[in-house]
C-alpha cells in the first residue's frame, strides 16, 4: 500500500498533465496496471475496488477471459483488411446477430461503426438520404456523443456543449419524462412531445425521431413504458422515420441491447423505408 495516488501514478500524471490536453479529465489519480474481478490494481501496487469501471466493461467485467480469448485469437489471424476492401466472416455474424436481436420481423441490416458517435451520425445519414427530408428531432436529458452532429444532439451544454457551437441546425428537442421528479405518466409525456414535435417542426421535412430507451449519460433515467413504445407510433402518425439508439456497451448485459429489446418497441430501419420512401409520409 503507497498513499493514494502513490509516487509512480503521481510521476505519471506530471507527464499526463505535460503532453494530454486539460479538457481530458481524471476522475481517479490513479494510473492503472490491471483490471478485472471488480478490482484495480494500479502501477503503485495497490489494489482498489473498482467501483468507477470502463463504460465499456460494466456488463462483463474488465479483461473477461472470453473477450481476451476473442480478441488474441483474431490479431493472431489479422489486425485490420478493411472490411470494404477484404470482407471478413466476423463482420457479416455481428450484424446477423444484431439483427436478429433487434426487435421486428422486418427485414434487417447492420452496419458497424467504431464509435457510438458515429453510429448515430450515420443513422441520421441513412434517415436523411432514405426520406429525402432534413429534421431531426431528439429529446430533453438525451446524450448522443461529443461529435458536431451528436452534440447538437445532446441536451446538456455543461460539460458537453459550452464553447463548442454553432452547432448543426434541422435539430429540434422535445420533452420526455423524467419519471423522478415530472410524475407524468407516460401517455402524459408521450403526449408533451408530439405536441411540441407538431408546433415546433415541419413534419413533412421530419427525417428522424432519436431515442434513447434508457437515458444513462446526461442523467440516468428510464421514461415510464408507454413512451418508449407508444412514441414510435405517435412519431408515425406524425411522419418520418424512428432512429434506432445505439446499444449502451454493456449496460444491459450481454447478449442485451437497449430497452428496445425489452419493452417491445421496434426501431425502424431507415434502410427498409428506402424501398419505399412513401411510407415515410405523414399520415392523417
Ligand atoms: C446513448 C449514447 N449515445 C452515444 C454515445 C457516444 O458513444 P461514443 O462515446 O462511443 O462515441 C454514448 C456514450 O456514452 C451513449 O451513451
């Protein structure tokens, strides 16, 4: 045991402050060695329980010995072709997998992005190009990611948009619950929003509805059920296209993926509204 952080961690994070931008923050001042089994052990020696975690490891844990298995096996065979220069099997059974886990009996494809940030950037793309129209509606609380279009995107100007505008226009916010301290019930937020959506936007230029089941980043809280499911029908009635949110990593655990999967409520592929692009229409 060394005081926390210990001389090691502490020499580091002189050179951190040296050559890492400022607005890369440290939570823990500690410089971690290993991780796994709940703990931290960091370049000190010392063993701390990990209660902060990688966003990326809170399903499984840090260094699963399944991931790293996966991980060893497929740099030993290659580290990079390009998939749109040399396709590769794993690429196609992620997608397979992802489609079949994503709710609807619809036709379904995948692309893979390496970031959420740009896994929204592109849905919104796709919802675009596919209706021809330009709106994008998110929602009060929402974190979409720290790119131009995601933070306009996202709700939360501290510490996420201050200093960082203008920022992406056709981006419109409605109000959803926020069960802890609005009390709506969900047919009452369901119905804030369509009326918001309706007075504030155009809703034959509306491209996409962008949702995320679970709010987990600007706040953590999960609207009552009713408009997670009843807003995709409320935004069809509107107009336009609903944008799949990503799947949080391993928040839900794996094999899991957002409250999509598990409230009943079936992201539309703008993909499956190319084919038709009519059927994107506002209906009466
Ligand atoms: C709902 C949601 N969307 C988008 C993002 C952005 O993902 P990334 O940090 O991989 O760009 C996050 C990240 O936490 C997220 O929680």
């Amino acid at each position: 045991m060394t005081a926390i952080p210990g001389p090691i961690s502490a020499g580091l994070m002189r050179r951190k402050r040296a050559a890492v931008p400022t607005a890369v923050g440290t939570t823990m001042p500690v410089f971690a060695a290993r991780a796994g089994g709940g703990v931290v052990v960091d370049v000190d020696g010392n063993s701390l329980i990990d209660l902060g975690s990688g966003i990326a490891v809170t399903g499984v844990g840090s260094s699963a010995p399944r991931v790293v298995a996966a991980v060893t096996a497929q740099v030993a065979d290659f580290t990079h072709t390009c998939f749109m220069v040399t396709p590769y099997e794993e690429y196609v059974a992620v997608a397979e997998k992802l489609n079949a886990l994503t709710p609807g009996g619809h036709e379904k494809r995948t692309a893979l992005f390496s970031s959420g940030a740009e896994a929204v950037e592109n849905a919104i793309k796709v919802a675009r190009a596919a209706t021809g129209r330009t709106a994008v509606v998110a929602f009060d609380h929402a974190y979409h990611g720290r790119t131009s279009l995601t933070m306009a995107l996202t709700a939360k100007v501290k510490p996420y948009k201050q200093g960082f505008g203008p920022f992406a226009p056709e981006v419109y916010r409605a109000p959803t619950s926020y069960p802890y301290r609005d009390g709506l019930t969900g047919p009452q937020a369901l119905a804030g929003a369509i009326d918001r959506i309706t007075t504030q936007v155009d809703v034959e230029d509306l491209a996409a509805v962008i949702i995320e089941p679970i709010q987990g980043r600007a706040v953590s809280s999960s609207p009552p059920t009713v408009s997670s499911r009843a807003s995709r029908s409320g935004a069809e009635s509107t107009a336009s296209c609903s944008s799949p949110t990503r799947c949080r990593r391993g928040s839900r655990g794996p094999g899991r993926c957002s409250r999509a999967s598990t409230r009943g409520s079936s992201p539309t592929s703008s993909s499956r509204r190319r084919a038709s692009p009519a059927g994107c229409r506002s209906r009466p």
